[in-house]
C-alpha cells in the first residue's frame, strides 16, 4: 500500500486588541467582530480550497497538524475552534491519525485566562504557544505590549494547568539590552520548564513604527556582534537545559518541534485559510501557492460571494521549489539533503563556506555550522544559483 503524505492546515485570525510597534504580521484592530460570520467564512473557504484543489488526492494524504495563528487567536470564540477543526478532521477520514494530529494556538498573555484556556483544551486546542516576549516591565512596555511580567507568567503557569505541551516566545536584541539582563530572562524561561520556545531577535519591519523610529534617529538598534554574543548565550543556556535548537529561533526539548512549521520549513504541504494565508501543496503534480487576500473586510466579502477569498495562484517550477526547499531547508539545525537540489547550488561557493567552517556537507546533507548560522542570510544569496 502506497503510503500516505502528510498535510496541515492554517488558519489566520486577523484581529488584536492593540497594534504592536515592531510588527508586520496581518494583523488588524476591529472593535467588533461578528464571530458566528467569521467562523462560518473560514469553514466555507476551507471547503472550497479541498474541494477544488485537494479533493483528488484527498485519499493520499494525512492531517498532521492545525495551527490558528494570527493576528490573536486566542480572541477566537471556543465555539468556532471546536467547529473549525471538526471541519478540517472530516475531510481526512484516516482516523488511525487523528490521535497524534498537533493543533496549536497562538495565544497572546492578555486573552488568556483559566475558563477560556479549559475551554480551548475541550474544542480540540492541544499545544499553545504564547507572545510573552519579555520579562521585564520595562522591555515590555517599549514592545507596546497590552500585558506586563505578572500577566504573562501567570499566563504560562495556567497554559502548564490545562496543556501537556506549552511554547511561548521571547524578542531579544533589544536597544539598550544588556547580556546580563538577557541571560535574566533565558534563566526565567528556563525555570518555567516550557517544551518549546520561539526566541527572535527584533527585526525592524518595513511599514512599523520602529522602522519609522529607526528612520528618524529614534530607536537604534543592537550592534551585530551584541547580538551575536546574545544568540551564542542562548544557544549555551537552552543547550544546558535540553531545549536544544532546532531551527534558527527555535528550541525544543526532545520530541517536541513544532510538527506544523517543520512543514513550512521542510518544503512540505499546507492549506492556509483566512485573510492573508497561503497555502503550498501539489495540485495537478505541479507545486502550487494560492494566496488569499490580506485585507479583512475585503476578504469577508470576498467568501461571501464567492466561497473563497483567493487574490493570486501560482504554479512553481522545479527551480522554485528546489530555492524554496534551500532557503527553508537551512534553517533547520539537522539541514538538507541536496542530492536533488544540486541544479540551483553553487558547489564551488559551498566549498569555499565549509573551509570557513560556516557550512557542513556529510555524504549529502548540508547544515550550518552554529558560525554560518549567524550569517545564514548571506550564506543563501551566495550559495543559490
Ligand atoms: C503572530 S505573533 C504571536 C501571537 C500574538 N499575536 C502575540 O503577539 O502575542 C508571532 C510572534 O512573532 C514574533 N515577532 C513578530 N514581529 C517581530 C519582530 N519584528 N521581531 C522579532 N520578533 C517578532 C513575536 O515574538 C510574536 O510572538
Ligand atoms: S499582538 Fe501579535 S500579531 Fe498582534 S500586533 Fe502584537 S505581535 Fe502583532
């Protein structure tokens, strides 16, 4: 028996209760939401997505994961939760899976609290992933953030309550960070046990308010070699913890990835539904991205009248698909196989990286050292033809 592929389900939540400084996502603040027409908008576009797309191969596939991300989910209905991944189950009738199927919400430490997080966990929510991003008053108010550090341990402690499998993310390399203060703040991560972190280093956004800050000579930004230092000091805190990295920003303890973005990050297939998604997956055996208008009403309207809110299709070719796998691909600590990617790699560059001890080709994997890691964005625009 041929056997079957797995698949993952996105959902976009679009809306926040305020707007965070430093970020770009698509996310929107609304003072209303009519949640039952929402909810019933994100099932009628899943529908129309399998059934035009995926309803051939249908039988060739396994849900492996669903993640309702955002934007703040957590502001989500538990109603609409449990419904939508009733409707994301039915269409894959191999239930010797569903068992192991990861469903994560991102959650951010001001929506959460004891009855709607017991809630979540009974309309099918079983890993949630937290935006603490700091644990310090101080940082957090700079980030614009609605919580302070009471709120978002007190968020953890009640995630570890009700889920056997909690993440949550930190911003470092922050103006005026100092090491010390960071090394304070892995140290309080660490004391929380988590299975998973997200630990990003700010990035300036085109289109925020930090960019707007930076352009304006307000807000200046880390050195390189700080955070540098900074990355190192939680590569060797998370190391001595057993969370170890797994991806550039991600850390987990044993068996505890994120099976949903290893999907991203391995080249492998999604459907994304909602305002801004999009999905990859083989249509026709040809690699396909659908992307899905970005702007909420719009996108409501859209499904309203047509069943889906589908802005562009694009089919890849075989040298898309192969940049994709690469750029994605190394992010990851275990790296790549290149064996069939070898078409859009320049070896000769590849070689000169290994010498430098960026990169590590063993039989046909090719991975970062944590040296190239630091500069992974410069180690892809040389190493792709
Ligand atoms: C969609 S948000 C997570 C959920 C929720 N909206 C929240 O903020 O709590 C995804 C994560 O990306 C990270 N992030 C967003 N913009 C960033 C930036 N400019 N630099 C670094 N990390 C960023 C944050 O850690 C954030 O938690
Ligand atoms: S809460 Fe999350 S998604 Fe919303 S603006 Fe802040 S970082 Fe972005």
């Amino acid at each position: 028996m041929k056997s079957l592929k797995p698949i993952s389900i996105y959902i976009h939540w679009p809306f926040c209760v305020s707007k965070c400084p430093y970020c770009d996502f698509n996310s929107h603040i609304q003072e209303t939401v009519d949640h039952k027409k929402w909810g019933q908008a994100l099932m009628v576009e899943l529908e129309y997505l399998v059934n035009n797309y995926l309803i051939e191969d249908l039988n060739q596939y396994y849900l492996k994961s669903i993640f309702f991300g955002g934007g703040t989910p957590s502001l989500m209905k538990p109603f609409n939760i449990r419904k939508i991944i009733e409707k994301c189950k039915k269409h894959f009738l191999n239930k010797k899976y569903f068992q192991d199927i990861e469903v994560t919400m991102e959650a951010n430490p001001s929506s959460i609290f004891n009855k709607n997080l017991k809630e979540f966990y009974y309309s099918g929510i079983n890993r949630i992933s937290i935006g603490v991003q700091s644990f310090n008053d101080d940082f957090l108010k700079f980030l614009g953030r609605n919580h302070n550090v009471f709120e978002a341990k007190k968020s953890i402690e009640l995630s570890k309550e009700t889920f056997e499998n909690v993440s949550f993310d930190l911003i470092y390399a922050l103006p005026e960070q100092s090491l010390k203060s960071w090394e304070r703040s892995l140290l309080e991560a660490m004391a929380f046990d988590p299975e998973h972190l997200s630990l990003y280093q700010l990035t300036i956004e085109k289109g925020t308010v930090f960019n707007k800050n930076y352009i304006n000579g307000s807000l200046v930004p880390i050195r390189d070699e700080k955070a540098s230092k900074m990355y190192s000091l939680t590569d060797s805190i998370t190391k001595q913890h057993k969370i170890n990295s797994y991806e550039i920003s991600n850390y987990s303890k044993k068996n505890k990835n994120c099976a949903h973005n290893l999907v991203y990050w391995k080249g492998g297939d999604w459907i994304g539904i909602g305002p801004g998604a999009i999905s990859r997956f083989f249509y026709k055996n040809k690699r396909t991205q659908i992307s899905i208008r970005k702007n909420p009403s719009n996108w409501l309207k859209s499904v309203i009248v047509q069943n889906h809110g589908i802005s562009n299709i694009k089919f890849e070719n075989k040298r898309d698909y192969c940049i994709e796998k690469i750029l994605m691909g190394l992010r990851l600590t275990k790296g790549i196989n290149i064996e069939k990617l070898k078409s859009v790699l320049r070896m000769d560059k590849i070689q000169t990286l290994i010498k430098n001890n960026n990169l590590i080709l063993e039989r046909q994997n090719l991975k970062t050292t944590f040296e190239g890691r630091l500069i992974l964005n410069s180690i892809l625009s040389e190493i792709i033809k």
